[in-house]
C-alpha cells in the first residue's frame, strides 16, 4: 500500500495538491476500508479529491449528485416498470402461475441500477462519490447506513446483494445542515477551508502551466482578501483558476486594478458582490481592500 508521501505525490500528479493531513485521511480510508465525509464551505475542492483519487487508483468514478427530495429509486435502484408491462403481455397466454411471472419480472432483468447499486453490484472496484449529501433528508441518510456499514443493499424481491469488492466511498458536505452521528461514526472525517495564499498560488501554476508567476501569485493574493469581504458568495478554487487563465487569455502578466473591475465577472456571481468590490475598488485606488 502507498505511504503517505506517495499519496501526496500521487495526488500531485493527479492534479490535486494535498497537505499530510489529507494524505493521511486517504491513507487511512484505504487501510481501514473507511468512508470518507469530506465537509468545509463551497468551492474547496471537496469533490475534486474523490476525482484526483480515482485517477490516482485508476478506477472509474461513480457519482450521485443529492438534492432535495432524492429518493431511493433514483439513488438505488427502481424496476422498469414499462418493461415489466410488456413482459407481462406476451406471456399471457402461456398458463404460467402469478408465482412464475412474479419470478420473471422481479429479476435482474427488469432492474434498473442507479448509482449506489452500481457500485455495489460492479465487478471491479470502484470510487464511489455522494455528493453534498447534506441536501437530502435524514430518512435518505438512515437508508445509507447499511450501505456505509455492510457494503450491500437489500433489495425485498430478490434479497441482499454485497458488494465483490468494496468501494473507496467519499461523501461531501457543504455544512447545510448537522449530519446524524451515526453516519459520521461510519466515516474518517476531513474538514477543508479555502486553501493558504501560498497553496493557491501553488493550485494555480498547477492547472496553469503557462501562468506567470508573479500574476499567479497576484491572483492568489486577491481572492484570498475577496474572500475575507462579507461577500454574498466568496470566490471558490476553480473560479480563481478562470480568472487566472481569463487574464493570461487577455495577455496580462500582472492584475492591475483596471483589469480587475474588467473582468471580476469570472470570480463574482452577484450583482451586488460586484457593486461592492466596485466601491472598495475605486475609493482604495488599489487592490489591497482595505475597506
């Protein structure tokens, strides 16, 4: 198994840059056979790390984006009905008992796998993302404390289907709401904020080979101060990648403040964000946000 160092490593190859601190989360996920919850505000790069991770493994990413109101037929599995229907039909006149049909439509014929399902039923080993899981209710979160604890799902017409190989599980939280302990119980927790100046900088060169330096740094800088502001949504990571390559598109080698009012629609989403940076902008001269 990889040692810390050579996760770190890993993972750099794989586009993410990662302290010890998560170096050791994945470490210990892998030793341990553990989920991972990975919780921290919009925009940190929580999903990106199950992606870096599964292309440090090799194995595909399966995904299930929550929202409200997700239930289990999307989330696990649900029969097709239309199918089942049509089955039923052409049969019909063969004399078979309601037992047999039962028996015909309630197979893995007519079952349709969502995302959890797959990743349990796969014959590979796979990645397997929950994301923002705090959005669903805390029935859908009941529902996946088997799946957390025995890797399998029970499916009441044909019985309990376990996982051959168990998944790297990572789930991801915005902090919306509490999670109940007994899912954070089945997890290695990991928080994550808005990275260092210097990490963001380091981000940056990452994804933007070409990027200069200086204006790497600049950038970093900055968002780091917008983020600071009482702001309605605060720059995440991968809009402070699009300013930095806006500018290098631009041909800038430097931010300057003209530059900035210019092109601030690449890191603020909201008109009155924008009026405030404006402001702030304008009465300092400058791009140290005093204000």
């Amino acid at each position: 198994m990889d040692s810390i160092q050579d996760i770190r490593d890993k993972m750099f190859q794989a586009g993410y840059i990662c302290d010890d601190k998560v170096a050791t989360v994945l470490f210990l996920a892998e030793a341990l056979r553990k989920p991972v919850l990975v919780e921290g505000p919009a925009g940190v790069g929580k999903t990106a790390i199950s992606q870096a991770f599964s292309r440090v493994k090799g194995l595909p990413l399966i995904r299930l984006q929550c929202y409200e109101g997700l239930d289990e037929s999307k989330a696990l599995y649900e029969w097709n009905y239309k199918r089942q229907l049509l089955h039923i039909q052409a049969v019909s006149n063969q004399n078979l008992s309601v037992q047999e049909i039962e028996e015909d439509i309630f197979s893995e014929t007519f079952l349709l796998a969502r995302p959890l399902l797959k990743c349990i039923a796969s014959e590979t080993p796979t990645v397997m993302l929950i994301d923002e899981i705090d959005k669903v209710d805390f029935e859908f979160e009941a529902m996946l404390l088997e799946l957390l604890s025995e890797f399998q799902i029970t499916i009441p017409e044909i019985g309990t289907i376990a996982a051959t190989h168990h998944p790297y599980v990572f789930l991801t939280s915005n902090t919306t709401r509490e999670l109940s302990e007994a899912l954070k119980r089945r997890c290695l927790y990991l928080y994550l904020d808005f990275p260092s100046k210097e990490m963001e900088q380091q981000i940056l060169m990452l994804k933007i080979p070409q990027l200069p330096e200086q204006l790497a740094e600049k950038v970093a800088q900055v968002v780091r101060r917008l983020r600071k502001l009482e702001l309605k949504k605060p720059p995440s990571i991968a809009e402070s990648i699009d300013w930095a390559e806006s500018l290098l598109w631009l041909g800038k080698e430097d931010l300057d403040m003209e530059t900035a009012l210019k092109t601030l629609s690449t890191i603020v989403k909201y008109r009155e964000d924008q009026e405030k940076l404006e402001r702030i902008i304008y009465r300092e001269r400058d791009l140290n946000f005093r204000g």
